[in-house]
C-alpha cells in the first residue's frame, strides 16, 4: 500500500502539470509544482474511504478527466487557430476536425486517432480513480494532522482561482507553482462571457442601415467575383521565408496585368480567425458583422439579416457560391442570399483528389467559367468563390497548365498521386512550411492567370485572404489578410479607403481594415444615392 502512494502522487502530479499551450510543452514543465495536489491529498487522507471519500473521489475523477480533454483541446486549438478552445462555441469543429483527419490521412486512421482519444481518456480517469483510491486508504495520522496543511493549500489555490475571476488578487505567486483548477474556472468565465456577448451579438445583427434600401450596387457595370484564397495571410509579405517566393509571384503578375491596362490596388484586412475556420471570413464579410466563433455565426444565420449577395440579388445580379471543398449537405446556404450553389460534385472534376482538397485551384476557376459565366443569363454576376489548393495538408502541389487542357480534371491525376504523403511530410515542419509556400503560390499563379485570362474585358475582382496559416506554419501570430482588387480603374478606384496600395504589392507599414467594414463600404462605394458615412 505504501509502496504505491508514490506512482499514485506521481499520476495526479502529471495530470496537474499537464501543459495545455505548446509554449509549455517543455521539459521545464516537470518542475511545475502543483498548488492543488497537497490540498487533494489532505482531503483525500482526510475523508478515507468511506461514503463521503467514494462521492469525492468520483467528483473529483470527473472534474480532472475533463480537465485534462480540455488541456488536449486547448493545445490543438492553440497550434491550429492560435487560440484556446471554448466549449460553447467549438464544439462543432470537432466533427469539422474528424472530417480533416480523413480527408488528409484516411479514414482508417482517422477512426483510429477517434478510437484512441476515447480510450485515453478513459486510461486517465482510470489513472486518476486507482491513484485517489491509494491516498484515501492511507491512514496513518489523526484527521487534525492534515486540517493545516489542507487549510493552507486550499486557500493558496482559492486565492488563485479568485485571481483568474477577477475577484481576488494573489500578490504573490509561489514560483514554479501550477494551477490546473485555473484552466476549469476560465471556462466557466468563458462560457458566461460567451453567452453574454451572444445576446449583445443578436441585438446588433438587428441593426443594418441597408435593410430596405433600393438600388443598391447600381454603379457595377459587370461580374463581381469575390475569390477568397485558402491560408493566404500577411506572412506571404512580411515573414522572408514566403515573402522571397510570393513577392516575386506578386511582382510579375502586377508587371503583366498592369500592361494589359488592368487596374490594381492592394491592402490589408483584420481577419476574424487564424489557422482556420474560414467559414467564419466568408460570413463575417458577407454579413457586415464580426462573426468569430459558431454561436455568432449560428446567430447570423437565423437572424433573416441580409447579407451582400441579398442586396446584390435585389440590384439584379445573379448570385452564386463556388465552393470545391463542399461534398456534404449544406442547409445553411440558402440564408446566406446565393441563387445557385456549386459545391464539390457540380463542377465537373473527375480527377484524383489532392488529399483532402478536392481539385485544384485553376479548375475551379474555369469550372466558374463553364458553369457560370457561360453569358447564358444576361444578369451580371456576383460571385462568391472559395479557393483550396492552399489548404493543409499543402501536398501535393499541382502546377498551372494551358486552360484548354484542363477536359474534366483527369490530366492532374500524375501530380495528384506523386510526391510524399501527408503523413511523411507533417513528421518535419521546415517542410510543411516548404510545402505551404508552394501551395500558397500555386494559388496566387491561379487567380492572377484567371485575371490575365480575362484582361480585355475583366470582372470587377475581389481576391481576399481568408485567413493566416497556423502560427507554426506560417511564424506569424497577427490575423492580417491580404485585399488585392482588379479590374476597370473607376471600379478599383472606389475602394482606395479598403485597399490604398497601387499594383499588387503594399507599403510594408500597411494598416489594416477590419473586415467586417467591407461589407457596407462596398454597398456604399457601387451605390449611386447613398452618402452613408465610412470610417476606418
């Protein structure tokens, strides 16, 4: 039995200990020393193993098991969107997540990472039942003995748990000390805050100075095409290790577009995520509104508010959303104001699958081309389109090739099924980062080609970055994305306030716009009666 207390403290130390950001996963961490242990310990000893001890016991397995997922969702979430998991908002990014795995590794193994998450998490509350069951068997002092230490222990935590609630103030915190029970008190203060910003959120989407006004976008002349770049974040111009191949690719497309007398200006926009989630860009700038997190966009949505491509629609364009990487059902299109919806099995492409991207970025584009810009409805378009070859897992890469010879896709399958697989690549990070690099040029490549194609008469040409990469791929924490807008030069000249860089390349001091500005700056720069005041 004694022999036994010391692995036993050693089971509750290390699930105490237990780093839930990659900055913490470090040797050092073992040094950490618990605040809560002696305290657990001491009621342990203190209640045996009784009644009373059997009810603290189990509570006390359940609140650290779910302690510990949350640490394991915390540092997921930090390395893929550089944030912590909220239990009120995230929980439907966990199928999101599943479905990536699959996508990127297979099934099986996705199944058998599922599988293995489960079983450790019953592993550990295991662990963590058999080491209490050992301290509370362990008798060898009077209650009284322990009422001090136990007392202290408490209040040094209590302490610490009132400072994470912006109660109390611990004025000093022992050095190298941990406090797990702070991680469970933050998200209850998560929650709450999250449900209370949910219903100032519902007060706001209600407030639309748009709602009812008519002939909106009527200084729009031609197709608008809002082309939305997979993981394209400022990383690409200011971190040199992109920077040295994406500035040129900018570079030498600016040289021809702008020798073609197409027009150009660039800028930066303040983006709602990073590493992912790109959904939450594409409503957030539909919307007008600051959607970063599923409740927020949950509450858009069944809010009947009109979007951009409502208004558009009312302004008689025909709206649309080419989205390649949608290949389940999606109810929620219809109250986001698109007429025609082309997802993954309406495009036409019969090639191999990059992974989890399901065509290259340059098909999309002419499968836009072929499916809706076939000058069958005399109504302008105005699009939303939602590139991913720069989606992770970023391999393979596939290469830009003469537009008459993309047929139905199957000309790709050579690249698509060459080169390591993810597995292989994701063990080194130099070359995901390498990988990641090609794939955001192969994507730029792809939509300025699309815009050389079509320079004798361009589409008004919206190219937005969806997002920064994960901090660990792209070495860039901020949430800036690039705006380059192409096109007519009275058209590109009316969003100089969004995007006041000429060509394709900003000033590196560039400030950003948030993004959920650009919504009601488009409406009031296309729209010939509205004075509608704009402000940065």
């Amino acid at each position: 039995m004694k022999l036994a207390l010391i692995p036993a403290a050693m089971v509750l130390y290390l699930a105490l200990i237990q780093p839930n950001h990659p900055a913490a996963m470090t040797w050092g961490a073992l040094l950490a020393f618990p605040l809560e242990l002696p305290a657990i310990l001491c009621a342990l000893i203190a209640l045996g193993d009784g009644k009373a001890g059997r009810i603290f016991k189990a509570v006390l397995t359940a609140v650290m098991t779910v302690i510990v997922a949350l640490k394991i969702a915390d540092f997921v979430s930090f390395n893929a969107l550089s944030r912590g998991f909220n239990p009120v908002a995230d929980l439907p990014l966990i199928d999101a997540f599943v479905r990536l795995l699959a996508g990127s590794l297979g099934a099986a193994l996705a199944a058998l990472a599922v599988a293995g998450a489960v079983v450790l998490l019953v592993v550990v509350a295991a662990l963590l039942w058999w080491a209490m069951g050992q301290w509370a068997r362990f008798q060898p002092w009077r209650l009284r003995n322990f009422a001090l230490p136990a007392v202290l222990a408490a209040g040094v935590a209590v302490a610490e748990i009132g400072h994470t609630m912006g109660g109390w103030t611990l004025p000093v915190s022992p050095p190298g000390a941990a406090f797990t029970a702070r991680v469970g008190v933050e998200r209850v203060v998560m929650i709450e805050r999250s449900l209370s910003e949910l219903k100032a959120f519902r007060a706001a989407v209600k407030e639309d100075p748009f709602a009812g006004t008519p002939g909106l976008l009527d200084r729009i002349d031609r197709d608008v095409l809002v082309v939305f770049v997979e993981s394209y974040g400022r990383t690409s111009f200011d971190t040199p290790f992109f920077a040295s191949a994406h500035r040129e690719t900018l570079a030498r497309y600016e040289a021809q577009l702008t020798g073609l007398g197409v027009s150009m200006q660039t800028g930066f926009l303040d983006a709602p995520t990073r590493g992912g989630q790109s959904w939450l860009t594409h409503a957030t700038f539909s919307n007008g509104l600051w959607i970063d997190d599923q409740i927020r966009y949950g509450a858009a949505l069944s809010s009947g508010r009109e979007t951009l491509f409502h208004h558009a629609a009312k302004g008689g364009f025909r709206t649309a959303a080419v989205m390649p990487q949608i290949t389940l059902d999606w109810p929620e299109s219809a109250r986001m104001g698109f007429e025609d919806i082309l997802a993954a099995k309406d495009l036409g492409y019969n090639g191999l699958p990059f992974n989890w991207v399901t065509m290259p970025d340059q098909f999309t584009l002419a499968a836009l081309d072929r499916l809706l810009r076939d000058g069958n409805d005399e109504r302008h378009l105005f699009a939303q389109i939602a590139l991913a070859s720069s989606h992770a897992p970023w391999v393979p890469v596939p290469s830009i090739i003469a537009w008459d010879a993309l047929g139905d896709g199957q000309v790709f399958n050579e690249i698509a099924a060459s080169g390591d697989s993810p597995e292989v690549v994701w063990r080194d990070r130099d070359r995901v980062r390498a990988q990641y690099r090609l794939a955001v040029d192969y994507a730029l490549s792809a939509v300025f080609e699309y815009a050389v194609l079509h320079a004798e008469d361009p589409p008004l040409l919206l190219v937005i970055g969806d997002h920064q990469a994960a901090e660990f791929v792209a070495l860039d924490a901020r949430s800036d994305v690039p705006i380059h807008v192409i096109g007519p030069e009275a058209l590109v000249a009316a969003l100089t306030d969004v995007a006041p860089y000429g060509g394709l390349l900003p000033d590196d001091a560039a400030g950003t716009m948030p993004m959920d500005a650009l919504r009601d700056i488009l409406l009031t720069a296309y729209s010939s009666d509205l004075r509608i005041g704009l402000s940065r």
